[in-house]
C-alpha cells in the first residue's frame, strides 16, 4: 500500500470535516490546503498540520506529487472550474454536490474524467449512514417485495436556509432534495425516471427575495414506482445546522419506516432549551468518535485512490440526480409534469 497525497479546495463547514479526516489516515503522507478566508485558513492549519497552505486554488493543483483533490468550495458555481483544472493536471476528484450548474458542463467533466481514467465521485454523503444503507439493502434485495412508493421528507432550520440562498439562487430541489433523490434512485436501481412534477411554495423568505421555504418533487419510476421527496429549510433553530427526515417505503409484501429526526438524544439546557445534537447532515466530532457520514465518505473515497477501488457514487448517477433536479424546477414553472428523459435543452433556473 502506497499512501497518496491529497490536496482540499474550501476548507470551510465540509471541507474542514475532510481536512481533519485526511490528517488522520495513514493512508494519506500529505495533505495541502487552500482556503481564502484567512481566519479559516488558520484555524484548519492548526486543527490538521498540512504540509502546505495556501488561499489560491490554482497553486494548490500546480503542487507537485499530489494523486487527489478534494473540492468542498463555495458558491457551487466554483465546483467546474477547480474540477476541470483538477481532472486536466491528472487528479483523481471528489466534488460536493452539485458537480456544475449545467448539465453541459457536467457532461463535460465526467468524459475528462473518463478518457483519463480517473476516479471521479459526488458527494451524496447521505449514502454512507447506517439506516440509510440499511433501506438500500431492504430494497435491492427485495425483503419487502416489490416497492410501490418511497416518500422522504427533509427539513433543515432557516440558519441553514439563510447560508445556502445567500451565496446562489439554486432551488430547495438541487440543494437539499438532491440527496434524498440520489438516495432513492440508488435504491431502486435499475429502475429509471421517468416523469417528474414538483410545487414550491413560500412565505418567510420571499418576504426578502424570490427563494421559496419548501419544494415537493413527485417522480414516477419506469416500472411505476412514486418517489415523493419534499426539501424545505425554514425550520426553527434546534441546533446548529439541524436537520430532521422522515423516510416511508412501501412494498407489496412490507413497510419500512426509518425515523431520522435526531429526536433520540436531547440536551436540555437552562441557556438553550432543548438542543438535538448530533443532528447536522454531514455529522459531527464527538470526542474520540465522528457521527455522521462524512468522514467515512472521505476516507472512502481516499481508500479508492489509494487500492484502485471503484467510487460508491459514480457520475452518472449524480448526473441523473441533475436531471431529475432541473426538471422538477422546470416542473415547478411551467406548473405541469416533465417528461424523462427531455430531448430539449433548457437548463432551468439553477442554470
Ligand atoms: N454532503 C453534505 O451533507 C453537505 C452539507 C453541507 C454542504 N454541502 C456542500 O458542500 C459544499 C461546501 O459547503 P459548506 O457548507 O462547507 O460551505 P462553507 O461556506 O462553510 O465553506 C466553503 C469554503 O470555501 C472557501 N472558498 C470559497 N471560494 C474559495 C476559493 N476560490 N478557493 C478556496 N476556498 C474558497 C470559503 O472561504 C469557505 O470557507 C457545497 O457544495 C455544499 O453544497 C454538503
């Protein structure tokens, strides 16, 4: 076993969590950070010794010996432009969600990737906790039968909402629904979409701007199957970055319900209240233990450059998670259902 080097672009929320998870593997020799918030900068630098830091993203891919870049940067429309210059230098990458925000440039991408035999992977970190792997299993090997609907409902607090709309006009559906769609269409592989229709509404913050509280997206599968996943972020402060989901799988021979609210561990405090830690998608440190997905994502990924492993989330599937996306937001204007897959090319909003 060979260690890898491994460079991270934006090491702020996220990519400070796969900073600390790369310093701590010893199947990585060196870690090289770029952040351009210097305070940032700093406090990562400490938290993870890197053998190099600095706030331009461009250097960090010109380090030399680096196998894997990692980009966790904002706004989302920063991802292609580190992605293609990664992936052209002869790195492998893994991306937050989303890849791009077209359709065009993701394509783009993923063929870079492809003709250089590169590992290319999105991060849909949801994939990596137990319960959700858990209805993935149930499902792929039928111990319920046959699925007739999957309903996931996800709510975040407005904290939350008020950070992603801040930095770009990306809908509830291509931010927050976006995991709970790749999570079912992974589930119900080889089934495909085929026809989408999505609502939004809105009442706290188009008091400010045109951003919508909460988006359904309805998704019928080839064989009939309906996903329902509602994505809303206007939720009262529980905890910092809380989320609360609601998961229902309904199959001809058995249910499965899986409660992901984060109800089940509750800190009551004379200066908070009651607070459910623990509760934030990507996890958390907890003394000598993380919980959450997100750091064995990142280590997954790094295990997959380091043994030639394949990736858990190929492009592809994160590339039809964006068509899913953009149709539900186009479903959302024209206020009728979209047809998959679309031989137009209209981007939608997000575009
Ligand atoms: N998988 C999950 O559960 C999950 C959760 C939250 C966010 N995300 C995704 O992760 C990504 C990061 O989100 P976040 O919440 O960590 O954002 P964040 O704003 O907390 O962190 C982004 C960091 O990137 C830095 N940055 C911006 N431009 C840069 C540049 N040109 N070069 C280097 N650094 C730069 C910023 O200073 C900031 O520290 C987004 O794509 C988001 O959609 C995923």
């Amino acid at each position: 076993m060979k260690p890898i080097n491994v460079g991270i672009i934006g090491t702020g929320w996220t990519g400070g969590i796969r900073a600390n998870a790369c310093s701590k593997t010893p199947l990585i020799n060196e870690l090289h950070i770029a952040e351009t918030n210097p305070e940032r900068l700093n406090e990562i630098k400490e938290q993870t010794n890197p053998t190099f830091a600095t706030n331009d993203w461009e250097k960090l891919i010109q380090q030399k010996g680096l196998d894997a870049i990692i980009v966790s940067a904002t706004p989302e429309s920063t991802h292609y432009p580190m992605i293609k210059a990664a992936l052209e230098a002869g790195k492998h990458v893994f991306v937050e969600k989303p890849i791009s925000t077209t359709i065009e440039e993701a394509d783009e991408v993923i063929a870079t990737a492809e003709a250089n035999n590169l590992k290319f992977t999105v991060g849909y970190s949801q994939r990596f906790k137990p319960r959700f792997a858990y209805i993935n299993k149930v499902l792929k090997e039928g111990l319920a039968g046959d699925p007739v609907t999957c309903l996931v409902s996800r709510n975040v607090t407005r904290e939350l909402g008020k950070k992603i709309t801040g930095r770009s006009k990306l809908s509830p559906a291509a931010m927050e629904a976006t995991h709970d769609l790749d999570f079912l269409l992974w589930c119900l592989q080889p089934r495909k979409p085929v026809r989408v229709y999505s609502q939004t509404s809105g009442k706290l913050f188009r008091q400010q701007s045109e951003t919508p509280d909460h988006q359904w997206i309805l998704v019928t599968m080839d064989d009939g199957t309906t996903i329902t996943v509602g994505a809303g972020w206007i939720l009262p402060i529980g905890y910092p970055n809380y989320s609360q989901c609601w998961i229902e799988v309904i199959c001809t021979e058995g249910a499965l319900t899986i409660d992901d609210t984060h109800k089940e561990v509750q800190l009551n405090t004379t200066e908070h209240g009651i607070r459910y830690p623990m509760s934030s998608m990507p996890g958390e440190p907890v003394d000598h233990v993380f919980a959450g997905p997100m750091q064995e994502e990142t280590i997954h990924f790094v295990e997959a450059v380091v043994y030639d492993r394949p990736v858990m989330v190929k492009p592809s599937e994160a590339r039809l998670v964006m068509d899913v996306y953009i149709a539900a937001d186009m479903s959302d204007e024209l206020g009728e259902p979209v047809t998959l897959p679309r031989n137009d090319t209209r981007q939608g909003k997000n575009a």
